[in-house]
C-alpha cells in the first residue's frame, strides 16, 4: 500500500526478479478491501499516508486476520525509535526505511515468508493433531459403549432363557403328579402368553434404545426418563437384582441437550458401579434421582450403601484404566467416559464418600430447556 505511484513501481521492480504477484493500493480504505477479496501471503505498508496511514491498517488487518499469521512490513521515512515501537505495537513484523534496497527487500520478504509458510504448518500439524485426538475420544466412547452392549447381550441371553421357560411350561402339559394342589387358581396360558408377551416388547424396545446410532443432532434429553429406562435395563438383565434400588424423580421432566445414548451411558455405567460395590452388602440399597436445583439447573446422583472409598481411591477414580475392581471384571473405563461425556454437556461431577459409609456421585449440568 503506497499512495505514490513512482514508489509503487520501484517496489514492483524490485521484487520482479523473485517472480512475487503484486497488488497495489493506493488507500488504507483499498487496502483493507483488497485484503477481504484475496488473502495475501504478505504486506507492504508505507507509514505516511493521508486519511488511514500504515499503522491504522496494520491494526486493523491484525483484528481482522486474527486467527491467520500474515507478516506486515512497514515502510517509512521516519527513523526514530519511538515509532519503530509504535509500529510493533500495531503488529509489524518487520521495518524497511525508504529509500528501498532491492536486495533486502527481497531478503526480509523472503525470510518472512518462510516464517509464513512455518506458521501454516504449525496450524495444520495442530489441526491433524486435534482431529486425531477427537476420533480417538470418540473411539474410547465406542468401546464402552461396546463393552456396556456386551454386558447387557449376556444378561438379555439370560431374561430370554427365563422366557423361554415360561412359555415352555405354558404350552407343555404337566407331568404326571406336578399338578398343584390346594385352592390357589392357576394363570391361564393365555394370560402367561400375554405376560410373556408384554415382556419381550418391553426388552425389545430397551435394546433398540440402548443400540440406537448416534447423530449430529442434540435433542431435549428427560433424564427421569432415561433414569427409569436404564432401571428396567439393568433389572432385566438381573445386574441389580440383589439390591433394592430406588428412584427419585420429579413429576416434571428435567431437560438437558444430550444424545439418550450418551445419557443412558451415564447412568448405566454409575448404577453398575453402584450396583458392584453393594454386591457383598447384607441389605444391599442403591439410590438414583434427578431434580431441579434452585438455580434451574438439573442435579442427578447415584447413592450406594457400599464400603465406600479411601481418599487415595477417590483422587483417582477418573483416571483411566485405573480400576479397583478383580481382572476381567472392570476395564477402568466407566468413569473417565462418564466424566468426559457429562464435560461435554458443559457439567461436571464429582463423588462424595467415607471408607464404610458409602459412595455419591453427582452430576451437575445446565438444564437444556422447558417441557
């Protein structure tokens, strides 16, 4: 950018040799126009100019190209130091002072370039980098996903065993002397068979709930819902069947943006855990429930009456593969997915517990909308 014409040729002339395409402007108001046309891989700015001088678009292409590094050379007449700190302030990179010598132009335009062409790279390694670390975030989702999926085939195997041995002795007569005794009326097969029924919808529509795919879209997510479903869930397949488990939820919903996978995730993986740590409890009680703060916020939580955990455990409850549980029963995954699923709803949680008083763990998380 130079107002002057003679000057203009003089720079075109002297960077001919290396073969740069050049753009003039002959205003900071051309300047800033031809900038948002075409992004250029560097900038000559001559100081003194009338209206907008060279600091002011400097300025102003610094704002605007923020987030992009494209070095800015001043040129000026001027030689004090005060205004070379001026124009570092205003985000120079460099200072050439008129009159120009072609072969340092060429060197300082040069070397600049390269500290141009180093800073792309920087960007795109950066770029890949995060990509990668996106795709393997979402491939450790996936495997426990898998892994939650694969619990829950052996348990529904189970429950469709149980079925089967219903309708088996619904259909087949009975043996010789099993008949029952006493005045108690048997069910009819036709009321077994719709009891059967009923309960292979019910556990066909938990699987293609808890299978569903995952899309880009956020939906309004009912947490006393999903709380329920993933209840039933972990009922079926006879994961908290030792326990009495009890859920406390509003008669509103309580609403957050969330993929119901990934909440069903959430709450399958702490009333597992709940449901492990009671396992060897006389009077084995788990408690889940969602409510809506005071701040309209929603708060759910997961309660066990286990033996509770030591600081120690508790500072490293959410680092993964770290796991308290005996080989082959815990990955040391659940938690670190949990964590970073409930993060990415913009909450967070925490676990409240003693050694032999139990373990809390509560979720906080902004509330995704009004029924």
């Amino acid at each position: 950018m130079d107002d002057d014409p003679a000057s203009r040729n003089t720079v075109a002339a002297q960077l001919a040799p290396v073969g740069y395409r050049i753009r003039f402007a002959s205003s900071g108001a051309e300047a800033l126009a031809l900038v948002s046309e075409e992004q250029p891989d560097l900038v000559l700015l001559d100081v003194m100019m009338p209206g907008m001088n060279g600091l002011d678009v400097c300025r102003r292409l610094r704002e605007r190209l923020r987030e992009d590094y494209i070095p800015i050379i001043l040129i000026t007449a001027l030689s004090g130091r005060s205004d070379m700190i001026e124009g570092l302030q205003a985000g120079a990179d460099d200072f050439l002072r008129k009159p120009l010598h072609g072969p340092e132009l060429r060197a300082r335009v040069g070397n600049l370039l390269q500290v141009r062409d180093y800073h792309r790279f920087v960007a795109a390694e950066r770029d890949q980098a995060l990509a990668t670390v996106d795709s393997l975030r979402q491939q450790v989702l996936q495997a426990d996903r898998l892994a939650t999926l694969g619990t829950f085939a052996a348990g529904v195997s189970h429950e469709l065993n149980n079925i089967a041995q219903v309708l088996r002795a619904a259909v087949e007569p009975p043996e010789p002397g099993e008949e029952g005794e006493g005045s108690v009326e048997e069910p009819s097969t036709r009321d077994v068979l719709t009891h059967v029924a009923g309960h292979i919808s019910e556990l066909s529509r938990t699987i293609l709930r808890i299978a569903r795919p995952t899309d880009g879209h956020l939906p309004e997510t009912d947490l006393c819902r999903t709380l329920e479903e993933v209840r039933n869930m972990l009922r079926l397949t006879g994961r908290t069947r030792h326990a009495r488990v009890s859920v406390v939820v509003p008669s509103e919903p309580c609403l957050i943006r969330a993929n119901p996978v990934h909440a069903q995730q959430v709450f399958l993986n702490l009333l597992a855990n709940a449901a492990d740590a009671v396992a060897d409890r006389r009077d084995p009680v788990i408690e889940a429930g969602v409510r809506v703060t005071a701040d309209g916020a929603i708060e759910a939580w997961v309660q066990d009456n286990g033996p509770g955990m030591s600081e120690e455990v508790m500072a490293r409850i959410f680092e993964p593969f770290f796991t308290t549980k005996p080989v082959g029963v815990g990955t040391g995954l659940g938690l670190p997915v949990v964590q970073q699923i409930v993060e990415g709803w913009g909450g967070r949680i925490h676990a409240q517990s003693q050694l032999g008083s139990g373990t809390r763990m509560v979720v906080a998380i902004p509330a995704g909308g009004k029924p």
